[in-house]
C-alpha cells in the first residue's frame, strides 16, 4: 500500500492470516500525534519509513516480533518534528520497520 497523504495522522492495521507493506516514501506527517494502531495474527506487514522521520515503536509481541531493521543515521538527520509512533499487539505473526 502506497501512502501518499501529505497530512498523515494515523490509522488502524489488522492482518489476520495475512499482512501488508506500507510505503511513506511520498507521504509527510501532520503536526501533532501520528499513531498507528496495529494488530497482527498469524499474519504481519512492513513499514518504509523516509530518512528524516523519527519512529517510535510500542509493540508487544507474543510468539512473534516487531523490529525496526532501518539504516541507522547520525543523530540529528531526523527531524523532530516528523514522528510516527507505532503501537499495537502481535501475536504469532511479525512486523518491521524499513528505511524507504
């Protein structure tokens, strides 16, 4: 799923026996609270982050995971601005975070 919002707030994610890829590489943040509400079981999803984006992740894993595998950057290369917070449930399934 391409994400091309220039005012993204947030959303809600479920994958069961399933799951899903969501590019932001287009995308820009709103001001304020981005949250993105996740579950996962048996299923899962991958999200592509731009560089410039500071992503918070609070994500219980239960058989399963949720890792940010993103390049690392030097600090100051994000913007403070730009953060997206992810939170949600996983349970016998899996998700990571990607740089875009």
């Amino acid at each position: 799923v391409k994400i091309t919002s220039t005012n993204f707030k947030g959303g809600k994610v479920t994958a069961i026996f399933g799951g899903s890829n969501y590019y932001f590489d287009g995308a820009g943040l709103s001001q304020g609270n981005n949250v993105i509400d996740l579950f996962y079981m048996f299923g899962g999803g991958t999200f592509y982050v731009p560089a410039d984006w500071s992503v918070k992740s609070d994500v219980t894993a239960v058989f399963g995971g949720f890792s940010d595998k993103r390049r690392t950057y030097v600090e100051g290369q994000t913007d403070p601005e730009k953060v997206l917070h992810i939170k949600g449930f996983v349970l016998f399934g899996g998700g990571e975070i990607k740089s875009a």
